[in-house]
C-alpha cells in the first residue's frame, strides 16, 4: 500500500499557492567539522534573512547523534523559495557547507495548520519590537546563544593582523576610549579585556543584559568605529565594515564564543586577569575546553587556590582560557593530579618534556601559552 503525498492528495486547508512554506533539511556533519559547519551556517542565515519571501529559520541538534543536524526554514509561500533555492546565488550562498557535510536531504511542506495562531496579537507585538530593534551590519540577530552566568554574559571576537604590525596595533588598541556602560534599561557594558600572543588578537567582553543590544550598541559608537577602521589596514583578512555583507563574514569568523564558566558569577575587582592561548590537538578542541573548566570549578573552590574564576572561549580548535587570579603573587592553577595531566596531554599540544604534575612542568606550559594582556577596562559610567 503506497503512502500519497501532499501533491497527489491535498490535506485539508493545505493550498499551495498562499499557504506559507516549511522546508526541513537534515545534515550529516562530518566528524570534526562542527564548528566548521556553525560558522558557514551563520554566515548563510544571514545572507538568506535578506531574501525576498523569507520569514524564520532555525536550527537543531539531534539529541542522541551530535553529528546529525536540522534546519528548518518558513516562507512566505513556495514561489519565492523555489526561485531562490534554483537560482546561482543559492549555489553560492550555500557552498561554504560542502567541505563539512556528508549528506543531506531536503523535504517541503506546505503549513496547513498551526497552533497557537500566528495572527494573534501577542506575536505581533513581538515581531514589531522585533523588526524595531536598532542593528549594525554584521550583528544582527547574534550569532550563537550567549553564556550567561548570574547575569554576567560573555563573548569574545578573535582575529589575526599582519605579521610586523604588533606594535602599531597593540598602541591602537590601547588608545581606545571606552563607550558609555549604559545600553538599555536592562543592558550595560561590564568589561572589555584585550589580549595578543604574536599576530593573532582575542577581544573579550562581559555584559548584563542582551549581549546582542550590547554588541550593536558598541559597534555604533564613534570611538568604537575609530578604532575599528584605524585597524583595517593591518588585517590579515581585509574586511569592509561599511558593507553589509563584508561585516557579516567578518564577525562570523571572529566569533569565539563562550563555552564554559567557572567559579562564581564575577572576579574581585582586584583580580588579576590572565589569559591562555591553548595549543590543543586537532579535532580535541571541545574535550580540553570541558576539561580545563572542570579542572578550574575544582581550583575555585579550594580556599587556598588563587583561581577566582576562568571562562573558556572556543573555535573549532582555537581554545582561549581567560582567568581571574587573587593574592599578591598570583599564579594560574596547577599543578594537576596524575590522572587529570595525562588526560590533558592527550587533548592539548604540550611539546616536549612537559609535566603538568609538577609546579614547574605548569609554569613552563603556561608561559609558552600566556597571551600579552594589552588593556583591561570597564565601560565608563553613564
């Protein structure tokens, strides 16, 4: 007995000419390409937000299979997608998911019911204060769900300048003035840490509030936008920030989102703030994040530990380690038991002769690893 489709028997209600559109594709990412496939699918989400007929997209996680993935996507009917998704730019748009996709399927639908309906006023409240909202290219909507920890949340951009521009760029960094703290009635400006190790700059921030209010906040102030174009000469990568789309690419590949947290909500402000570039071995880049904050949870409960608290920022396998230290001598934690220093060296890159058990085998690592703090400051009061 076949099973009928929706063209060979119409559902009840369901009329293809002004009924709005599901489409579902499910993805196989390749292992060890996760993060490769987030970042292609935030840069396309954005460029699909701009096509003509386009609602809402979202995207899902299988439960039990980490490399299966959904992306389901409404329109307003299936003319416009069904140009869009034949036409050359849709081939283009969509080629960045090539090198981290094993296989796909795409299936379509036509909405035939819905609940609650879409046409109440609640929603459509929500939808205008939405579409109200004040954007900067490349900041809108976020990239990926903040980390946020007793309503302190954190995000970072990382990106790399040319090699012998060091100097010129740390000076530019560190000129900057900070913009007003106050963003919204909910939303402030907490803190903005800046960090280089050789070519590569880690720009870390901390906000209460909507990060994303904070972010488009920031990237429209005049000092911010100063700093920003002072910077583009020494890019590795050139970018355009007066182009939408150049500004997308540019904060989607920046982004090095949070990934763990631990200890309390935020440093003493006497704290020392330290920072970590950890070299980690390919494809282990998720395992030595989750372990090190592990490891930190422990150090920061311990009384006689100087660890305040750490965020672990990651991409793909660039893995940032940001601390806070008390004491008058403070010293990143370490060293480590047996078990947990042989487990970190399968995961991270430790060269030579390095043993995490010793306080000296620690000291060595973490120097080969420190990034230069270039400033750390709060927002000016408002």
């Amino acid at each position: 007995m076949r099973t009928s489709t929706l063209t060979e028997q119409q559902a009840p209600h369901a009329k293809t000419g002004d009924s709005r559109l599901r489409v579902v594709l499910l993805l196989d990412v390749l292992d060890g390409k996760q993060q490769h496939f987030l970042d292609a699918y935030e840069q396309i989400r954005h460029q699909v937000a701009g096509v003509p007929g386009h609602v809402s997209d979202q995207l899902c996680q299988s439960l039990g299979n980490s490399s299966q993935w959904l992306i389901t996507s409404e329109w307003e009917s299936s003319e416009p997608f069904l140009d869009w998704v034949e036409s050359a730019a849709h081939r283009a748009m969509v080629e960045p998911l090539h090198g981290c996709v094993r296989d796909t399927t795409s299936l379509r639908f036509v909405i035939a019911r819905e609940t609650p309906d879409p046409a109440a006023a609640g929603e459509q409240r929500v939808r205008a204060a939405t579409e109200a909202r004040p954007r900067a290219a490349g900041l809108d909507p976020l990239p990926t769900p903040p980390l946020s920890i007793g309503g302190v949340v954190r995000h970072a951009l990382t990106f790399t300048v040319k090699p012998g521009s060091e100097p010129e760029v740390a000076k530019i960094l560190a000129g900057y003035r900070s913009p007003q703290a106050r963003v919204d009635d909910v939303t402030r400006l907490r803190r903005t840490s800046l960090f280089m190790r050789g070519n590569r700059v880690v720009r870390a921030v901390e906000v209460t509030g909507d990060l994303g209010n904070a972010l488009r906040h920031v990237a429209m102030q005049p000092e911010v936008r100063a700093v920003e174009e002072a910077l583009n000469p020494y890019l590795e990568e050139a970018r355009d920030l007066g182009d939408p789309s150049s500004a997308r690419a540019f904060f989607a590949r920046a982004a090095l989102p949070a990934a763990h947290h631990a200890g309390g909500s935020g440093p003493d402000d006497d704290a020392t703030r330290r920072a970590f570039l950890h070299p980690v071995q390919p494809g282990r880049g998720a395992a030595a994040a989750q372990l090190l904050s592990q490891l930190d949870e422990t150090a920061a409960q311990d009384p006689a530990q100087p660890l305040v608290g750490s965020t672990v920022f990651l991409r793909d396998d660039v893995l940032v380690r940001v601390i806070d230290l008390r004491g008058p001598r403070p010293s990143a934690p370490g060293p480590y038991g047996r078990a947990a220093a042989a487990e970190l060296s399968q995961l991270l890159d430790l060269g030579e002769d390095v043993d995490l058990t010793t306080e000296a085998g620690v000291g060595r690592y973490l120097a080969g690893c420190a990034l230069d703090l270039v400033t750390d400051r709060r927002a000016q009061a408002s």
